[in-house]
C-alpha cells in the first residue's frame, strides 16, 4: 500500500489548502471558518516517480474542550500514527504562536519524520525571513511555501520523498 503523508496543524494555516495543491485537485474542503475539515480526507498524490496518499487533517487544538475539538484532535493523532511522514504548517503571517509550540511539543514525541511548512510566503524575500522565526520549533528546517501559488512546494517535496 501506498505510503501516507500526514497534514497536521492548527486552524486556518492552509492545511486543506496544501493538499488541495499536492493532490492537484480541489478535493478537499477549504473554507475560511477553522476547524472545518473534521473528517480525514485521503487524496492521491506524487512527485517525480514516488507515489503517496496525502490525508488532510481538521485544525488540532490542544487544551480546549470545546464543541468538537476533541474529536478532531484525535482524528490528527489517528492520522499520524498511520502515516509514514507527517508536514506540519504553521502560518508565516501570524508567525509562530502558543498554539502551534503545543503542536510541536506532542510531534517531537513522535516518531514519525516531521517536515516544517510555513505557509502564506507569497514573497520569496520576506518568505526566508518568516520562516526563519521557526527555528524554535525544534522541527528541523523552515521551509517557506505559498499552498496558494505553489511557491517552495517543489524543495519541500523533494525533501518529503526521501522520507517515504
Ligand atoms: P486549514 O484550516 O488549515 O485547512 O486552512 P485552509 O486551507 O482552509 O485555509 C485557511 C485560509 O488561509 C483560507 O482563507 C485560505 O485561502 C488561506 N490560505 C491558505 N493557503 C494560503 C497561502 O498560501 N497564502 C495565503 N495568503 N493564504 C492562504
Ligand atoms: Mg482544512
């Protein structure tokens, strides 16, 4: 079976956006309320000759309650437990948050290969500086991509491929 690759984060980052993107179809639900995609929507996907299954995630909040956070937060971790590598986007606007270090605390407890994608780098220059605000993740490399335009996907699938 086909290796599965995990998009992981909090609400609104670009989540179903990037995988709009890697499966090259608009499959999966992007709207602008978080927390919209509360089912795991498994999509096709590849680069160069490497096939893989992309699985969108709902937005993982950690330490709220509320309404169906819960149950979303257990299909993200359901998500990664099946996947051979996850990516897991931050917002490169908002620059990092709480609620993001939360994120990479319980991923770094992982074993599962984490590549670091800071989405919303429409601009190239100010994309590096963006990125580079997480470092502090302790996830390895930044690396700036725009889900909408296509920005910095290629180098980050190219890392992805040697992880499958
Ligand atoms: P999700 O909740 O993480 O799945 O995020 P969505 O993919 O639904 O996107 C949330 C919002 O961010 C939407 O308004 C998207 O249009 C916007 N968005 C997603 N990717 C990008 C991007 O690369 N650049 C910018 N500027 N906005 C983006
Ligand atoms: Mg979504």
């Amino acid at each position: 079976s086909l290796p599965i690759v995990a998009i992981i984060g909090r609400p609104n980052v670009g989540k179903s956006t990037l995988v709009n993107r890697l499966a090259g179809e608009k499959a999966a639900i992007v709207h602008d309320q978080p927390g919209v995609t509360r089912d795991r929507t498994y999509l096709p996907s590849y680069w160069g000759d490497r096939e893989f299954v992309v699985v969108d995630t709902g937005g993982l909040v950690f330490n709220d309650d509320t309404e169906f956070l819960p149950l979303i937060r257990q299909q993200a971790m359901t998500a990664l437990t099946e996947a051979s590598a996850a990516i897991f986007v931050v917002d490169g606007r908002t620059g990092p948050i709480g609620a993001d270090e939360e994120i990479a605390t319980w991923l770094r407890q992982q074993k599962v290969p984490v590549l670091l994608a800071v989405n919303k780098c429409e601009s190239p220059d100010q994309g590096l500086i963006q990125a580079a605000e997480f470092w502090n993740l302790g996830l390895g490399e930044p690396y700036a991509i725009s889900a909408i335009h296509g920005n910095g996907t290629g180098d980050l699938l190219d890392e992805l491929i040697k992880h499958l």
